[in-house]
C-alpha cells in the first residue's frame, strides 16, 4: 500500500507519521514544493528576526524521516489523474499511489489594489519560505514600509520589520484591531501597545491605489481617506485562502469550493483522495461551510485524517474553538465564543490596572459560553472544561486560580478581577 | 536575517561562532591555561594588593556574574522567576562565594566556600582535608552533601542548585547569556551526555571512596595511598582544570554556555538522578504548542523541548537546570515550571505522535 500526501506541512507530515504509527509496512511519501523539510510556518517571524536560523524551525530532526521511512520528494504536484492513480508533477515526474492525501495548506489572497500591476518589486506576502527570502532581500533597501491588514500574520511582519528599524504604517480596515477575534476594549489595549512600540497603527484605512517608482519598486500607497504614505516595502497581509488553483484544472471531477470538498471522514468527491489541513473544507449541519485554518486544527486534521486513510469510521467532529497568539509582548488565549457570542449573553470584562492585562468571561442562559484573556497565561483546558461542564460566570472566577498558568512568582493578582465581578454582580442585582 | 550595521554584524558573528566567536574561545581558553597553569596572574594580582592569583580569579569571576546578571535582569524585567533567580545567582557570587571566604582567611578561618559541596568541590569530602577543619565546618560539609543537596533536589528539582546558587551555572546564565543557544540539541549528544557525565561521577565516587580507604587503611598500606594520591592529581587536573575550567567556560563562545554541567558536572549527574524521581517538571500545556522551536533553540542543556510540547508530554529530564528560559521564550505560553506533589499523567492528549519519538523512550 502506497500512501502519498501532497504538502509537507503540518497536517500532512502529522498524517505521514500517523499512518507509520499505526502501519509499519506500509510505503509513505511526502510530496513537498516549498521545502525539502517540514518547518514550522509558525516560526518565520523568528528566522526573519535573527532569533532562530532556518534549520531550527524544522520540529523533527532530518533523519527522522529516513528511521520512519517517509520518502520525501520536492517538487510541485500539478496534475490528479484519479482513474489511474497518479500524481503529475510539474516537471512531469509521474508518482503512483494507492491513498492519497491533499494538504497543500493555503496561499496568501491577491489583493484588489488599483495600480498593483504597475509595480514589479517591492510588494511582499508573510506566509511562505519564498515570502520570507522576499522580505530579506528588500528590507535592507527598506526606510518606510506600509503592512496591510490587521490579522495576526499582520502583525508579526510588522514585528519583524520594527525589529530591522524600518518605520512602519500599519492600515487596518476595521474600526478597532481584529474585531473578528476581539471586542473594542481589547482592540484598544492591543493597538496602544503597538503604537507603544513605534508603529503607526491607522485604524479604518486601507489601500486605494499603490504606485511604482521610475526603476518599478513600489514607492507610495493611497488609502482610502486620500492619505499618501511613502514605502519601499508593501506587507499585503489580507488574509489567506486554500491552495487548490492546481487543481481546478488539473483534478477532473474533484468538487471544489472554497477548498476542497470533503465529508466528515475527510474524503474528497474522488475515489481514494482525502483532504486536511488549510485547504479542506466540510459542510456544517446547518449547511454553510467550514474551514479551519490554524495550527492546532491542521494538525488535528492530519491525524485524524489519517485515521480515516487507515480504514477508521469515526466522523470528524471540530471541538470547542481555542486559539493562542501573541502581539508584540502581549500574550492572548481565547476559548469558545467571544466576539460571536449569541445576542442577549451577558459579559464580564475587566482590565487589571496598571498591566495590559485583560479577562473576559461571556455568558449565555447561565453558562459560560467563551473567554479572551490577554496579557497574562492560562492553561485553555480549564476553560474548555468549565465550558463543558456549563458552569456559571461566578463559578468560573471563582475558580480562575486553578487555571493560571504564569511563571513562578509572578502570578497575575485576581483581587482587582474578583472585587470587579462581585461589584458588578452587585450592580446587576 | 542579521540587523543591519556593523555593530549588528559583529553582535550576530561573537553569538553564532563567527570569526570573533573563535577568537573570544581562543582568549577564554588562553586565559585558563594561565591560571591554571602558570604564575603569571600572581603579578597584576599583587599590583592591586590582592594576595594570590586565585583571589583576582574570584574578583574576575563576581565582576562578570554581576554586569551579565544586570543584563539579564533588564532583559527579562518583565518575568519575575528570571529576576529574582538572577537576583539570587548575583548574590550567592558576590557572598557566598567571594566575599564571605575572603572574610574567613582575614579572620584565620580556613577558606571555605558555603556555596559549594561535594563532589562539585571533592575537597568536601577529602578525609585528610576536611577532618582538619573545625567541627562546624565539617557538619556543614557532611549533612550539605548528604542532606541538603539531595533534600532540596527531591523538592524542587536540581534547579535550586544549578541555576541559583551555583558559581558555575551562575557565570553560565549571567555573562553567558549571549550563546545559551548554541547547545546542541541532536539526539546524538543526549547519548553521549549520558555515558560521559555519568562517566565522571562514577569516577569522582571511586575517588571518595580511594581517599577514605587510603585515610583509614594507608598507614598499613602505602601503595593504596600511592595510587589514590595519583588518581587524586589526575582528576584534579582532567576534571577540575580542564573540563571545568578550560573547557567549560574557554568554549562558551563555541559549545554553549553548560558544555561543563551538561557533560561533566558530578554534581549535576547526582542531582539529575534525584531529579528524576523527585516532584520537579516541566508541565505541558496540551494541544498549544505551534512547534516554533524557540524553547528548543534557547535551552542552554541543549534538551529538544518542542519534541515534548508538541507531543503534548510533561516531562521531567534529567539534565534540566530549570532555568525556565524555554518557558519564558514560548511564544504561546506553554510550558510551565512547577513542583509537584504527583506526578499524575496528563489526561489523553488529541493528538500524540509516539512513533517519531521512539527512540527518546529508552531512557
Ligand atoms: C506567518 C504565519 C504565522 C502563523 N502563526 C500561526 C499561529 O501562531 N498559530 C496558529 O494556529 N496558526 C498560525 N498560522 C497558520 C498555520 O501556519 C497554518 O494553519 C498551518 O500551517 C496549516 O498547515 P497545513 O499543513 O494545512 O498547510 P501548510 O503549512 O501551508 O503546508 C502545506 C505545504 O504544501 C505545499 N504545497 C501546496 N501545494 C502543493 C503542490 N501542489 N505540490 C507540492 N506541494 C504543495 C505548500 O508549499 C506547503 O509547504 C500561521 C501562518 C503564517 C503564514
Ligand atoms: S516555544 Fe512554545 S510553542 Fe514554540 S515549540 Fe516550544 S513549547 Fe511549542
């Protein structure tokens, strides 16, 4: 039995290791485009800052693959015959498989931008390693840069380039940053920290139109209020989407949508093809669709998916949502609903004073529904399983002791949070 | 990529064995080699009213404690266990460790160093030399080794030794802090730091035992007391000269910052065993790990953190010093230093990638 995944990334080296787990004859092989190794996509920011080199963003060490016998071929996969098994590569190799997994992750969006196709240099994306050389290779000919878009990869190339001393704009379209993931205060603490650290963060703006200087190198962008911002660099970092293109014309009778289309076993519409990760997408029961395009659910994803190459019936079940990111120095963990909390819940928020430090507990029908917490660590599980449980918002800080998870000696206070819940407990009353 | 500049450049070169990297070993080591070896350093020690080469050595050695510890405090000002622990390491040098033994010798006491025990200091338990010494002196040396030591291990790990009172963790986590990340991190080494640690504390427990035989028995027996005289030099000169010394911090700039504690140290060997049986570890925060790697790349024992964050595993390993480094660098706040009373198994993980990891299940 020959199992062949398309994409080195998390979810398809985690289902390459799943199916040697489980199976130790069979034949494996991972097909890759951007890289001879699997790396941590996670990590580019710290190769871009010096902080690590990029062999230490690989999670396993190289001759791992040879002790799993995971055969790894670079090359880009550019064709899907699924009557006669095979993947065409674009240098026209041919490989043959038995179970095919697609997990090519997803490609960053073209941005809209009037005047984009005047400029030849100079415009750069954060997701990939060739992304990441772009960025290098300009950003010491770079005074001004502009990033575009306020999602976390947004961020971090703004990090990145504030580390290498380069003055940064950073437009965010929304009236607060990231209101899919935070409400206005939290939007507030983040956005003085980074202007705090030297950016120019301008809220409910985004790029009009970019023009290209004489030698074709980006030179300034236009927002939408008509503001002109010199740069030598553009971060477009507007979001990222499936990487299917290949495959709209290469895979005959693969159902695409916005990625591949697959059921809750992750099979996709042709015979012996799975798909995980990024550029999977399923069918919620209440008919929309879903794509989950973290770290945590790539990985969840590849296992689970190869549990299902290997012949498990079990359907894939998405648990409570929980992500983790960081902005500048502040630490952010959110658990269930938050900014998508059902109308008519109630929300506890409180800043500690003097930190940007914040917790928000939200409520609905006596049950606590979801979390954010910024500024200070805690272990998700506790929450996950107070959520599980249907505990009430007061259970929840009674208890918030139990899932801190700050380094030693320097616990956050939780009287300022309890005094705060009991005098709006009393307020309510 | 490097920070443009010169000064960036040279910053990237001296941290990443660079030219001026092998340059600075070469000047450490040469230094060593002079102390150890040589009268040399007894002349500018003189010059500045000190009585002995080995005393300029320690004012050396709490000067570069104390600048590192400085920097490092305001490096990671914002996380307390890093500066109170600093605050300690700095302490301990410039008491413990310096003044208080220069105060003993002032005061026609023997020159005895609170902060140090056998078998880092084999002195310690050296028959003819500490039953020289007044009986206070050879409790403290007795019940430190036997009680203390293994006492405060079970509790609260090795740490409480290695990274806050130590003199040679202390120059590793203060002016060592710039090439912390250069251990390496391959399975290969953690074999090989097994055999030669154990190596030495194998060696350093027969040498005990030699010295008391030959204390007890010598009289009757001059050729024991021959051979152990001669075993007694040969690991004064390979283990406390070269290794600890020459080696251990001439290769800083090279090797990292713990090649000494890491491969060498009996010390450490013997804490590492009470480690693994007592209440320290390094607790895992499940399903959080993003695999980045940066708790790997900046532990000074070259220990291959992610490979248990990103198994979903608290672990406890017996090199670790508990320098809490790989927590405070883990972007996503992960991983957790703690003393605990069971050490119960982490509820099943969602996802577990046992097969990769086959080979870290033989120890
Ligand atoms: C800068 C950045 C930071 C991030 N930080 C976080 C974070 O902190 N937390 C978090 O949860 N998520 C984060 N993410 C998202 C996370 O990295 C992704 O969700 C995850 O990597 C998806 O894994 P995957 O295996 O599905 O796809 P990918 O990691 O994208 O891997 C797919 C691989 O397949 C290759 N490929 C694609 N098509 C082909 C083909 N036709 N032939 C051959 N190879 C192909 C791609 O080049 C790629 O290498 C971040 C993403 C970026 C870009
Ligand atoms: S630093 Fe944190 S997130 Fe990164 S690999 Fe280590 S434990 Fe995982």
């Amino acid at each position: 039995m020959h199992y062949v995944m398309i994409g080195n990334g998390v979810a398809g080296i985690t289902a390459a290791l799943k199916i040697r787990e489980r199976d130790r004859h069979a034949r494996i092989s991972v097909i890759g485009g951007e890289s001879d190794y699997f790396f941590s996509r996670t990590a580019l920011m710290y190769a871009f800052m010096d902080r690590m080199n990029p062999r230490d963003l690989e999670p396993y060490e190289r001759k791992s693959y040879d002790a799993q016998r995971i055969e790894r071929i670079r090359g880009w996969a550019a064709g899907l015959d699924a009557n006669r098994k095979i993947v065409r590569l674009d240098d026209g190799r041919e490989i043959a498989y038995d179970r095919l997994l697609l997990a090519g992750g997803s490609v960053p969006n073209r941005a809209p931008w009037a005047g984009l196709d005047t400029v030849r240099d100079g415009v750069v994306q954060f997701v990939s390693l060739q992304n990441l050389a772009d960025c290098e290779r300009l950003t010491p000919s770079t005074r001004q840069a502009v990033v575009a878009g306020g999602g976390l990869i947004g961020v971090e190339l703004v990090e990145c380039l504030v580390h290498h001393g380069v003055e940064v704009d950073f437009l965010v379209r929304d009236s607060w940053y990231w209101p899919v993931a935070l409400n206005r205060e939290e939007g507030a603490i983040v956005s003085d920290h980074i202007r705090h650290c030297g950016v120019r963060l301008h809220l409910e703006q985004e790029v009009d139109r970019v023009t290209a200087g004489a030698d074709g190198r980006v030179s300034s962008v236009r927002t939408n209020k008509g503001v002109e911002f010199p740069c030598q660099l553009l971060g477009t970092c507007i979001g990222v989407r499936p990487a299917i293109d290949w495959l709209k014309s290469g895979a005959p009778g693969l159902a695409l949508g916005r990625g591949i289309k697959v059921a809750d076993d992750f099979r996709a519409s042709l015979p012996d093809v799975w798909a995980a990760g990024d550029c999977a997408e399923f069918t919620r029961p209440d008919g929309g669709s879903l794509l989950e395009q973290i770290w945590y659910s790539a990985k969840r994803q590849g296992e689970s998916a190869a549990r299902a190459m290997l012949g498990d019936t079990a359907a894939y079940r998405p648990p409570l949502f929980y992500n983790s990111a960081k902005f500048f120095e502040i630490e952010y963990t959110t658990v269930g609903e938050v900014t998508r909390a059902p109308a008519g819940a109630t929300t506890f928020f409180h800043r500690v004073p003097g930190k940007d430090a914040s917790i928000r507990i939200v409520e609905n029908e006596g049950a606590v529904v979801g979390v954010n917490l910024l500024g200070s660590r805690w272990n998700h599980k506790w929450f996950e399983k107070w959520i599980a449980e249907r505990r009430s918002m007061a259970h929840v800080v009674a208890n918030l002791h139990l899932a801190q998870f700050d380094v030693e000696f320097g616990r956050l206070a939780l009287e300022s949070v309890r005094a705060a819940f009991q005098s709006a407990e009393r307020r309510a009353a | 990529m490097i920070k443009s500049g010169s000064a960036h450049s040279l910053l990237h070169d001296v941290k990443n064995r660079g030219i001026s990297a092998w340059l600075l070993a070469a000047i450490l080591t040469g230094f060593y080699l002079v102390l150890y070896f040589t009268e040399w350093l007894a002349v500018p020690a003189r010059m500045i009213g000190l009585e002995s080469k080995w005393t300029l050595y320690g004012l050396l050695y709490t000067l570069a404690v104390t600048a590192g510890g400085v920097h490092v405090i305001r490096k990671y000002r914002h996380n307390r266990y890093q500066v109170i622990r600093t605050c300690v390491v700095i302490f301990v040098q410039s008491v413990f460790a310096f003044s208080i033994p220069q105060m003993l010798k002032f005061l026609h006491q023997p020159e005895y160093y609170f902060s140090y025990f056998w078998p880092l200091k084999m002195d310690y338990l050296t028959p003819s030399y500490i039953f020289s010494l007044p009986l206070p002196y050879i409790l403290y040396s007795f019940l430190g080794s036997a009680l203390l030591v293994p006492l405060l291990g079970a509790l609260f790990g090795k740490r409480w030794y290695c990274s806050w009172i130590c003199g040679c963790g202390g120059l590793a986590n203060t002016f060592g802090e710039p090439w912390r990340h250069l251990s390496d991190k391959s399975n290969a080494s953690w074999r090989i730091e097994r055999v030669t640690v154990h190596a030495v504390l194998g060696a350093s427990l027969l040498l005990t035992a030699m010295l008391f035989i030959s204390w007890g028995a010598g009289k009757t027996n001059p050729a024991i007391v021959q051979w152990t005289a001669g075993f007694q030099s040969f690991y004064g000169l390979m283990v406390s000269s070269m290794l600890a010394g020459v080696v251990g911090v001439g290769l800083y700039p090279l090797g990292g910052t713990r090649v000494w504690c890491r491969f060498f140290c009996p010390m450490a060997a013997l804490l590492g065993l009470v480690q693994k049986v007592g209440r320290y570890r390094i607790a895992v925060k499940e399903n959080m790990c993003i695999s980045c790697g940066m708790c790997s790349k900046y532990c000074e024992m070259g220990i291959d953190v992610r490979s248990y964050a990103q198994a979903n595993e608290s672990f406890t390993r017996a090199s670790c010093v508990g320098c809490g480094l790989c927590a405070e660098v883990c972007p996503r706040g992960v991983l957790r230093l703690e003393n605990v009373r069971t050490q119960a198994p982490q509820q099943a993980a969602l996802v577990q990638i046992e097969g990769i990891r086959a080979d870290r299940r033989l120890v």
